[in-house]
C-alpha cells in the first residue's frame, strides 16, 4: 500500500488547498486532538449552495459498540452535527451488534429477521443468510433503482471472507457492486478482506490499518462514482471501537490522562436491584483503572474514524457531489463503562446501551438542529429507500425519516420503540460473549417512550424507569405502578412484539 493515512496536520493543510471552508469547517474548529473534548460551536449554514440532485447519494458510517460519550473527543462527528441534524432520541432493536445490524440492513425488528443473538440458531449470518434477510437488505433495492452500491468493512457475526454459499468462490451478498468485507477485523491489522471475490491478507504495516484502509478504498469510490456520474449508496461500517480498541498508529498516545465518565449511575445500582444484578459488587480500584484503561483505548481507536470522516467529506467536496450527499453516522449499539456496577459491556435495556448517536447533514436537511422524535434502527433502510427515489417498503417494520430529516415535526409519528434481547448461548470465538458481571441480563422485551422505558424479563421480573424524572434510571418505578398501567405497557408490548409491517407496527407504536 502506497496510500498513506494522512496525519492530522496533513489534513488542515488539505482543508485549505481545496476551500472547503464550509464542509470542513472542523478542520480549524473542531479543538486540537489529545487536549480533551472538543469545544462546541454554533451551528454553520448548510453546506453547499444549490439545492440537492434528484438522485442523492448516500455515505453512511457505521461504527461498533460507539456510545454518545466518544462523540466529544470526535471533532468531524461534531461539525456533521453542526451541519446536519442530530436525533436525540435514536435507539436501536438490540444492544448487541448482530441482531442491530441485521434490523439496519432489512428494517426489520428481530422477531421478523429471525436474528436476535450473534451466533446459534437464532442469531449471526447464518440465520440473517437462513432466513432470506439478505433479500430484505436495502442494497438490490437501491442497485435496482440504479444505484452503485458499496459496502467496506464489518458485515455480521459469524461472515468470513472466505465464505463461499456453495458458489464455489468467496461469496459477495446480492445487491453490491463493490464488496470489501472483513471477518475478524477486530484487532485492525493482520486481517483477510473479501474484496469482491478475492480474499486479500493485510498484515501489520501503519497502512494496513483497517479503518484507514476502509478511508481509502471508500475515496476510490467516491472517486469512480462521481467520474461515471453514477448515484451511489457506500456503507462503511468500522470494527472502531469495539475491545481490543486498537488506535491507528499515530493516535496512540493521544488524551493521556483521559478518564471514563463518572455520572450518577457510576458504580451505583438501581433501587431496587434488579435479580440478574444483585450479585454484583461496588467497584474496586482496580476495576475503575481497567475502566479508565478501556475507555482512553476507545477515544483513541475512534481518531481514526473522525479522520474517515473528514476524508470522505473532503473527497466529496473535491468531486463537487458535497451537496448532493446524504452522509449519516451511527453505531449499532451504545456500551457502559461502571454504570450500575457493570463492568464494560453492552446488552441491557438501559440508555447507555440502547441510546446512540444518529447525525445526517444533506440536502434540505437543516444545519444545527435537533430532533426528539423516537426513532430506531429499523428506519434506517427505509429512509435510504426513499431518499434514493425507491420507496420506503411497506413490508418493513420502520419508517423514513426523511420527513423529519427535512424539517416536518411528524405529528403522527410513534410514541415508542421495541427492543428484542435473547440472552446469548455461550460461543468460545464471540467478541461479544458477556461475563456475567459486565452485564448479560436474562432474555427481555422492552419498550422505550420518550420519558419512560418499560423491561420484561422471561423471568417474570419487571422494570420500569421514568426518565423524564430520572434520566439516570436509578430508581425501578414498576411496584409503584397501578394494575391497569401495567396492564397497557404489556399490551403495548405485545402489540410491537408480534408486528409486521409499517402499517401495523406504526399502529401497535401509537
């Protein structure tokens, strides 16, 4: 590889040689990297003059285990936000990150894809490749309305690169015509990628670090589209921040001195304990130097992703396709890091899990804004549908979102989010694979609404927290609550478990 990252100061000098002033404003404005959390400024106008093309494009960044306390130390994710519109109140169908990707790519909630684990008979991509859902994905829809279609980096749990699907050579997914997809991509270097049929090995090099490898190849892209003049969906999907958390080489010794966040909930358990966490102990010291240890890993491993970012953006102001260009960031789910005792993890229904980041800047979406209303994983597919001229399909459990992406206040949109979690069966080669006392509840179904969220476990056990009073969720209101509530949030409940449909799981959300 002769395609270098470039280092941060290489890209403010690429801010100045093209004028991107506009776009690329967090080049000068975002806070220097390794001096703590970036100082916010005031929202910028719209990013490029002249209204958006009939037919957008779409980049969409996806990231791995990211929970809104990286997006400070993120500079590029914060002028997105200073460009775009931030949704507040964004969650995903399962804390784990082959069930949430699963609702991603189809819109549909686990109990339609038929994934709600990593691996096993209910989850990974052999039940996403079982149960048809790769049909379901948004890229043969948007490669039908013709559109070049890429994807690069993290596709499910359980792919390999050198997957063959009975084809005789390393499978690449309907409905993609540039395919470069890792399996175990986790540590960043010494990796095989499926780059369209063939498997390449990258080994240890600065330059073989994925996430700048994803950067480059996703700037090719950018690069032929625009040369064609062909409308393009490109998903970049990051192994970042996942554990080990590995920086690119150059980010290493950033933020020294960095720690975790130490909110309310910071070695404290709700009251009163929930069963699956009464075993669990305050934190020693030792723990909370793990934590700190962990949490400066993932603020460094998400340099890289920041660096992504500006590249892209960068290659699309180059190309003169800036403001014809939907460019989305997200995570599949959030992570916890002490909160309620729980040693770092995922998989709960609290909002450290299930609340994370979703930013678009694009044409006719306003600069600076931000949204309440509720929205899930499950509209992402359909928002890209409609955005490309498709269609959101009715067959899927979510919605667009593109009204609210454009400014409507919705009226009639949903008042509450499903979340789906199957307690995993134990897999000696799952990253994800949860030691009790990180957080690895029994199965559950939840609701979350805007100011409560409503747990019931397979056990029998209930939780309830209202948010509004105690956005912390410390303290479990459910023995407070009267029969005939209880009684609504089951139904609720149920009615959001067994849909299928956007008509009828925007019905059992209303």
């Amino acid at each position: 590889m002769t395609d270098r990252p470039r280092p941060r100061r290489r890209a403010l000098a690429l801010c100045a040689g093209l004028g991107a002033v506009l776009l690329l404003g967090a080049c000068t404005s975002g806070g220097a990297r390794g001096e703590g959390p970036a100082p916010s400024s005031p929202a910028s106008s719209a990013a490029s003059p002249g209204g958006p093309a009939t037919r957008p494009n779409i980049v969409f960044v996806l990231t791995d285990d990211l929970s809104w306390n990286l997006v400070p130390y993120m500079p590029h994710v914060k002028e997105l936000q200073r460009d775009g519109t931030t949704f507040d109140d964004y969650f995903v169908t399962d804390s784990l990150c082959c069930p949430s990707r699963s609702s991603i790519f189809t819109g549909d909630y686990p109990h339609n894809t038929g994934v709600f684990t990593n691996n096993g008979d209910d989850g990974g991509y052999a039940a996403f490749n079982r149960n048809g859902d790769e049909k379901k994905c948004y890229a043969p829809a948007l490669q039908k309305a013709g559109y070049r279609t890429g994807f690069m980096g993290k596709y499910l749990n359980g792919y390999q690169p050198g997957n063959t699907n009975g084809t005789g050579t390393p499978y690449v997914p309907p409905g993609w015509n540039e395919w470069d997809a890792a399996g175990n991509g986790y540590p960043e270097f010494d990796y095989d990628l499926n780059e369209n049929g063939k498997v390449v090995h990258y080994g240890h090099d600065p330059s073989d670090y994925l996430t700048d490898v994803v950067g480059r190849k996703a700037r090719t892209f950018i690069d032929g589209a625009a040369t064609d003049h062909k409308p393009f969906m490109l998903e970049l999907a990051t192994f970042a921040p996942h554990a080990p958390s590995t920086p690119a080489p150059r980010d290493a010794h950033l933020y020294p001195g960095v720690q975790a966040p130490r909110g309310p909930a910071y070695d404290t358990p709700p009251t009163p304990v929930p069963a699956w966490q009464r075993g669990l102990t305050p934190l020693t010291a030792k723990d909370q130097r793990s934590i700190d240890q962990k949490f400066a890993r993932r603020v460094r491993s998400v340099q890289a992703v920041d660096d992504l970012i500006a590249g892209v953006r960068a290659e699309l102001t180059a190309k003169g396709l800036a403001g014809d260009t939907y460019v989305v960031f997200s995570s599949d789910n959030g992570f916890h890091m002490g909160e309620y005792r729980l040693r770092p993890g995922k998989q709960t229904a609290y909002d450290t899990d299930i609340k994370v980041p979703l930013v678009v800047a694009g044409p006719h979406v306003p600069a600076g804004r931000s949204t309440s209303a509720l929205a899930e994983n499950v509209d992402l597919s359909p928002t890209f549908q409609d955005l490309a001229g498709a269609g959101a399909p009715p067959t899927a459990d979510g919605r667009s979102l593109a009204p609210l992406l454009h400014g409507s206040s919705a009226p009639d949109w949903r008042r509450a989010v499903l979340v789906e979690h199957h307690h995993p069966g134990s897999a000696a080669n799952d990253p994800d694979a949860a030691p009790v006392n990180s957080g690895n509840p029994p199965t559950y179904e939840a609701i979350r609404t805007a100011d409560a969220v409503w747990v019931e476990y397979a056990d029998g056990e209930r939780e309830y927290y209202d948010v509004a009073a105690d956005p912390s969720e410390l303290h479990d209101a459910a023995a407070s609550l009267s029969p005939a509530r209880k009684s609504a949030l089951h139904a609720e409940l149920v009615a959001l478990q067994h849909c299928a449909g956007a008509a009828a799981c925007t019905k059992a959300a209303s």
